[in-house]
C-alpha cells in the first residue's frame, strides 16, 4: 500500500536525531505499511507503524541474537534503539550488499540455521497465528457483510482448533513469517530478513508457508516442495496438523488481501477470488492467487 513519502521524510528526520544519525540524502526505499528509507553509508531506517512498539524492540534483540549465534540474518545497528518518532518506532539496519530475491531452498538453508538454537531468554511471544486477523476483517470494506461474517467464523473455528492442535516437532524460535518475500541472495549466500513475528511455537508453522504455496496455489512446484522436505528432513504436508496450519495461513492470505482490498480498487478482484475460493465458490486447490504487493 503505496503512501507519500512526504510525511515520512519529517519521521525520518526526527529518528535520525535521536540516534544521533544524519538524514542528509535519505532516500525512500518502500514506503508502505512498515516504511523504508535508505541513508548514505549503508544504513537503512525501518518504520514501524504506531503501536508496534513492543515488535521493534523484538526484531532488534532477535537479529542480535541471530548474529551472536552466526544465523545468516540482517543486522540491527550496535545503536540504543528503537527510538520514537511521530509516535512510531523507528530501527536502524545494516544496509544489505547487492541481492536478489531467494528462493524456497534458501528459506530451508535459514530455517535449518534458526530451528535448532535454543529458546533464548528474550521477551518473546508465545506464537499467534490469527495475529491482526480480526483486524484485518473489519477493515476488509470491498467484501460484503456476508463474505465478513463469514471469514470471521472461520477464524473462531480454526482458533478453536489451535488450541487443541496435534503435537509435533520440539517447540522452538519461528521466524513467523517465513516465505521467499523475507529472504534474500546475496553473493555470500541466503539472508533472513524481518523479524517482526518472531516467537516460540511449533516449527511446522515455518514449514506451513512453502508447503501452501505448492498445495493452495501452486507457486511452488511439486519438485521444489520436494527438495525442500529433502533439506529440511520432514514433509510438514504429512502430518495430522497440517490442514489446520495451512487453513490457518490461506486465512491470513486472504484476509491480507481484503484489507487493502478497502484502499486499492485494483485489488478487489484478487481479494473476492480468494474469498471465493475458501468458501468453494471457485474451482478446487491449487487455486491461481496472485501477489497484491
């Protein structure tokens, strides 16, 4: 979701004084929910929006533990911060070398890297799959009330069955939202970027968003998936769990869809097809979901 730059550029201003940094140059990177502006000398400012103080302060003490632990991740400036400005927390990151975007072995070469460190005495949340879910929801105003109240059923029904979820895999750190869009190549290999969701839960939850991008829209093909399960040393697909995880995910798909559904004519098409299709309006999986973003 596009915005001006404008009002952006006065946060910037006011975050890089209380760092301590100069705003001289900044440039805007991607201006959007989370905003980016890159500084000359390979720094690069991360706005959160208002309220997401608690996440800021997440996302820099989980990169620092990734980089104390040799994870292949983006790293938080050695800066006190967040710091807030405008009201909204702001980070600073160590500006990326060339990349380009990566691809589903990368996301398991990471995964393998995290999985296995131990839970860390940080202030980290159990995990939350439904997360903005609800918000998401009513602020989803080009659906009608009846595709509404319908999504919002399938969030109580699916919350109910994550409370009673198969066990699984060990518990550890997830990354929370691990797909290609948050990782990256670079000539030294794979980098994990945003750790906005990072927590405590079952590792199939890491797993889930590759596995439904083959079963529910076919992004991924069969012999990536597989190659993927190969690296990894499980098929999250196999296990009992796994229809309410990925049920679980499209539902956050969709709803991600439908909110800026709302500000985005554009995209209202896309956001109804995926409705459609989890009310088995359209034909069956794998459906053909496009990116909105």
């Amino acid at each position: 979701m596009t915005i001006s730059a404008g009002p952006a550029r006065a946060v910037v201003e006011e975050a890089c004084a209380l760092a301590g940094l100069d705003p001289a140059g900044a440039e805007p990177v991607r201006i959007a929910e989370n905003e980016i502006w890159r500084l000359p000398g390979n720094v690069v400012v991360r706005i959160a929006r208002a309220g997401q103080w608690n996440a800021a302060v997440r996302e820099v003490l989980v990169a620092r533990w990734l980089a104390d632990n040799g994870v292949s991740a983006v790293r938080a400036l050695p800066a006190e911060q967040p710091v807030e400005a405008a009201g909204r927390p702001v980070t600073f990151w160590v500006e990326l070398p060339a990349h380009e975007t990566g691809n589903v072995m990368d996301v398991v070469t990471l995964l393998k890297q995290l999985h296995p460190l131990p839970v860390p005495d940080l202030p980290l949340d159990r995990l939350d799959p439904f997360v903005r879910v609800p918000e998401r929801i009513e602020a989803a105003t080009s659906l009608s009330e009846d595709d509404r109240a319908w999504l919002r059923d399938r969030h109580a029904e699916l919350r109910e069955h994550w409370e009673h979820r198969p066990h699984g895999l060990p518990e550890c750190v997830v990354h929370g939202d691990a797909w290609v869009g948050n990782v990256v190549r670079t000539t030294a290999g794979p980098v994990m970027l945003d750790f906005e969701r990072a927590s405590v839960g079952p590792p199939e939850w890491d797993l889930v968003s590759t596995a439904v991008k083959m079963t529910t829209t076919s992004a991924v093909t069969a012999a990536e998936y597989a190659e993927f399960c190969a690296a990894y040393g499980t098929d999250v697909t196999q296990w009992e769990g796994y229809d309410l995880l990925a049920g679980a995910r499209e539902l956050r798909m969709t709803t991600y869809a439908a909110q800026h559904a709302a500000t985005r004519p554009q995209w209202q098409a896309e956001a109804q097809y995926r409705v459609d299709c989890l009310r088995g309006r359209a034909e069956p999986r794998p459906w053909r979901w496009k990116g909105i973003m």
